[in-house]
C-alpha cells in the first residue's frame, strides 16, 4: 500500500509530467538537429519510461547530486544529436571511453558544434529550477520510487533489441545500458573460446565461404582502391531508387562520372560493421571484422600478438609496390603499426600534409588530399613495378570540414543561383553531410578524370567503395534490417571489355568480396589462403553463401543467408528475429516473418565465436 501511496503521490506525478514535457523538448532538438524522424509508437513508449526514470532522479536528487544530474542530462542530449547526426543512431555507453583519445576529441569533438553542450546544460538547468519552483518539498520515501525505476528499466530493456535506434529515449537508453555496461564492459561474451562448434554447423551453414576463378593473368594489372568515409550505396539514386528509399544524400554528379568512366555499381553491397578499424580490417584482410563491442584484431596485428597474412603482403610478394595514404592522422588506431605489418610498403597520413603538433581536426579536407595523391599517383605510374594503392579519405567525416576554399566556393555558387546562405548549418539537419559529399563527388571525379587523361587507368582495376556506411541516414529513418550496413562497391575493370566477366549488378556482393577479386584480377587467386569471400570475377557458378554482420552502434547481430532469409538478434544474440527479402533488392524488400531462427542459439554464437577466426570452405 506504501508503493502505491508514494507513485500515485501528487507532487511525484507533477515531477513525471514536468519530465515528459521536457524530454518531449529534447527530443524535437535532437529531431532538429540531426534531421533523423524516429517511429512514432517507439517514441512515445521509450519517453514515457524515460520520464518516469527522470522524475525519480528529479524527487531524490539534491544538492551536489542534483548539480551533477544536471551535468549529465546536459551531456547526454548533446552527445545523444551529436550520435545522431553522424550515425543516426543515439550513442553506446560502452564507448565512453573512446571520447578521451585526442585524436578524436579535437577531431570529432571540438567543432562548430561545441556551443550546445552548454545550451543543453542550461536546459537541463532549467527542469531543475521549474522543478524546485512546483515541487519544493518532494516525495521522501526513495525505497518504493528506486523499486519502480529497475523495473521500469527492466521491462525497458526487455521491450527494445535495440537500445540505440533513434526511437529510443536518451534518459531510458542510458541507464538501461547501464548492467550491461557493468557485467560485460567489453562485450566479450562473444569470442571468448566460451562455445564450441558443432560438428554439423560447417555442413549445415556456409559461413566462411571462399570462392575465385584463379584464371591466369599476364598483365598483371594495377590496383587503386578508393575507400571514400561514411560513403552508402543508398546515397546513388539509382540504388536508393531501385531500392524505393530516401536518402539524406544523393550523389548523382558521382554516378555520372562513374558511369561515364566504365564503372558497374552494385546495388546489393553490404558493409560488414561500423567503424573504420572493423571495415578497413575486412577490405584489407579479406576476413570478418572484430564483432565484439572492443576492435582489437586491427591491434592485435599492430602489436605483434598476430601474424597477419594480408591482401598487401600477398601483392608486395608478387611484386608489387603497396602504398596506403590515408587523409587522418595514421597513429590513430595504430595504422602505422598495422599497415606495415598487413604489407603496405608506403604508408602516410595526415602528417604528411601538417606538422603533426600543429595539426587540427581529422587532416585536410578532400580537395588538398586528392590533389596530392593525384601527384603521388602519377610520379608512381612511372616506375616499371607494378602497384597497388589504397586511398581513405576524411571530408566526409564529422565534423564534415570541407575547407575554406570549398566553402567560399559553394557561397558563392548559392548566391548565383539565388539561394540562401548555409552559414548556419546547425538548424538545417544534414547539411553539413550534404555539403561534405558534394566537395566529395566533385573531387572524386576530378581525380578519375585526371587519371584517365594521363593514361593510368589504362591497365588499372579502380575499386570504390567505403570503409563503413556511415548509417545510410535517410529522410524516412525507420529501424530495419541492415540500414547502417548499406554499403557502396562500384567497379572499373583495367579494360572495358572484361566488365561482362564480372558479377551482375544485382548480385549480393560485401566488403569481403573485394580482396579476393584484387587477387583474381591480379591473376593470384590461388593465393588466396585463409581469406573468406567470393571474387567479382565469379558469375556464372556462384554457390549461395550465409554471412555474419553486426552494427556495433545498435548493438545488433545478423545472420544473412543469400537465399533470403535474414536473423535479427540482440547484442548477446539470445532473442532474434525472422526476417525475408528478395535476394535481388535486398534492402527495399524486408518483412518481418514468423518462422523461427533458423539457428539456434548454441550455434549463433558458435560462429561468432568461429568469426575469431575464420577457416575458409574452399570451393
């Protein structure tokens, strides 16, 4: 009866309501801010529990502790629009510690945009005031109110596979994330040598599939391979439009000059994982990328615990010269340590263009870094190896810097046309990415223009693709199946002629793909090894294959079988849904289906486990 005296408690009721509508505040900022519209039920379900958790902090809170309440709701709205501009998705309290890097802090977090955390604080600061004006004398009785609150957590937790989609709410999603935080910080339940394979699971599943042509080749071709940041397939229009989807994005000046220059754009791509580590890893590897919530493999071969038998390595040893320029600083994630190591012989960063004490944000923006390894490129060209190069670029990352030039370039083109200023970004969701992109596309195709003219691209096998999808942010944000692993593969073959020898643009291809079509193309297929995947060149006898993805900002895990079927599952993989599509319009057609999983749990994790590392079925 006290439980019940306490809830239904007048003042605490007025706290619960004052807490609604200011996260209802909250959340049209965050909708503003990011442009990312969340599905209606799940919204007003999550915010419904995010009050009520909010207005036991509101009763029990005081002094020092209401000061640091205070703090912490400032701080998690503004990482929370932050998130969800960038990612689409709000934020995983597992990755706190990923903000103290300074490389990332003065790349990601010191922007234009620093200015809302303390107008989010001051906001937070004035629920405190309006509360402490209403309910002066609060609730005392804290054991039935902190009760609620782990229940309400509880069925939170329970009701949401996701804590993170934009549906959920900032207050809920954090401390409901709070017990996983604690009983497993590194998310190593998953890859842990905790489970062993059953015999059958290999027989049953094709999940370490490896497939080439191995044809002889004598030209033994060069290789450029384009890795553009955050670039999605859904961001081509006619992929987003094949697929009946709104981008935020729309690249078309990009898939004209693809077109034009001989290119073939997949439609079907997926991106392995989130995070540059975890998809470079795979391209450059040709194995699955870390799926647990800690990306150590890139490290592990930086510190030497790994010998790695890489793409690079397998081309250097064939003699081919291997350079990878990337435009952020290569110390971060120790890429100076792990591209030597993987076989790159030539490795830079933004160091290159900056003193590295003196360098600010990422590194240059995209029109410098073409223009330079444009240079680079063509000084290369001149010598009589061979070469593979691999490009990662940065203007399209957050905080999207496009550079002086480029903006005063596009002010310019705005006020010919009769547009208005985008001088203020921040209240126009997106425009930021949108700007990125455009100096993007435009540099790109200069670049390929450029090289075409010179001659390079002649015998040349040019791969565009991305090293994440950035999480395909679209106007009609909804959470399903493998948005944020919508990836991008375009593919220009060193002679035009052999395009009809690759794989139809249809075809579900993915990250892993494009190591084993580097070597098949190169004619060293058979050197293959332990990589996983299917080479581009394999079209006419391609054997249906499962793959495992995973989306380490939502927390979810996927098992993909070509044929058409597609299991959701929960960060720990315990719950899972069933879900259907057309193997030839993958994203555009997933319905959620009432077949059980077609795994079960003891074999889910068996190959997450066996993704530690994977032994290919070679075919």
């Amino acid at each position: 009866m006290r439980f019940l005296t306490v809830l239904t408690d007048r003042r605490f009721l007025l706290t619960v309501l004052l807490a609604f509508g200011w996260l209802l505040l909250v959340r049209a900022g965050l909708i503003l801010q990011s442009g990312v519209w969340p599905s209606p039920v799940g919204t007003l379900a999550g915010d419904l529990a995010g009050a009520f958790i909010l207005g036991v902090l509101l009763t029990l809170t005081k002094g020092p502790f209401r000061a640091l309440l205070v703090i912490l709701l400032g701080c998690a709205a503004y990482v929370a629009g932050m998130h969800l501009t960038t990612h689409g998705t709000l934020f995983q309290l597992a990755f706190a510690g990923k903000g103290m890097n300074p490389t990332f802090i003065s790349g990601s977090l010191i922007n234009v945009y620093l200015f809302l955390l303390p107008a989010y604080i001051a906001f937070a600061w004035v629920l405190h005031r309006i509360h402490r004006a209403l309910v002066p004398v609060p609730p005392e009785s804290s054991t039935p109110l902190i009760t609620a609150a782990a229940a309400v957590i509880l069925v939170y937790s329970l009701s949401f596979p996701s804590l993170t989609t934009p549906a959920n709410n900032v207050v809920a999603s954090l401390f409901a994330q709070i017990p996983g935080a604690i009983i497993n910080p590194l998310g190593i339940v998953i890859g842990d040598e905790a489970v062993e394979a059953d015999e059958s699971l290999e027989v049953r599943t094709n999940f370490f599939h490896q497939q080439v042509t191995s044809r002889p080749n004598d030209r033994h071709p060069n290789v450029l391979l384009i890795m553009i940041e955050g670039l999605s397939g859904g961001y081509f229009p006619s992929v987003s439009q094949y697929h009946e989807l709104e981008p935020a994005v729309r690249l078309e000046h990009l898939e004209g000059v693809l077109k034009n220059r001989g290119f073939r754009l997949y439609r079907n791509t997926l991106s392995m994982e989130r995070q540059t580590d975890r998809g470079t890893f795979t391209i450059i590897c040709g194995r699955y990328p870390d799926f647990r919530r800690a990306s150590t493999k890139m490290l592990d071969v930086a510190e030497e615990r790994v010998s790695p038998d890489c793409l690079p390595g397998k081309l250097k040893a064939q003699g081919y010269h291997t350079a990878y320029w990337q435009a952020a600083p290569i110390t971060y994630m120790k890429k100076d340590e792990f591209m030597p190591r993987a076989g790159f012989m030539d490795v830079t960063g933004a160091e290159r263009f900056d003193n590295g004490d003196d360098m600010e944000g990422w590194g240059p923006p995209d029109p410098e870094y073409f223009a330079d390894v444009a240079d680079r490129l063509l000084a290369l060209d001149q010598e009589t190896s061979p070469w593979f190069v691999t490009l990662l670029n940065v203007g399209t990352h957050h905080p999207f810097n496009i550079g002086e030039a480029a903006e005063e370039k596009m002010e310019t083109d705005r006020a010919a046309a009769g547009e208005e200023s985008d001088e203020n970004k921040i209240v126009k969701p997106q425009e930021a990415r949108r700007d990125a992109m455009k100096v993007m596309e435009k540099t790109l195709g200069n670049f390929l223009e450029q090289l075409e003219a010179a001659g390079i691209l002649d015998n040349t096998l040019v791969i565009l693709t991305s090293d994440e999808s950035g999480g395909f942010v679209r106007t009609d944000h909804e959470t399903l199946p493998l948005n944020s692993n919508m990836g991008a593969l375009a593919v220009r073959p060193p002679e035009q002629k052999d395009l009809s020898r690759y794989a139809n643009k249809n075809a579900i291809t993915a990250q892993l793909d494009i190591p084993m079509t580097i070597l098949d193309v190169t004619g060293h297929g058979e050197q293959a090894g332990s990589m996983i995947g299917r080479s581009l060149l394999v079209s006419n006898d391609r054997q249906r294959r499962d793959i495992l993805l995973a989306d380490t900002y939502t927390g979810l895990k996927y098992f993909l079988r070509e044929s058409g079927q597609l299991l959701a599952c929960t960060e720990m993989l315990t719950r899972c849904t069933s879900w259907s599509f057309d193997p030839k319009r993958m994203f555009g057609t997933f319905q959620e289906s009432d077949e059980p999983p077609f795994l079960s749990l003891e074999d889910r994790l068996a190959l997450f486990e066996n993704a530690t590392v994977p032994e290919p079925t070679e075919n």
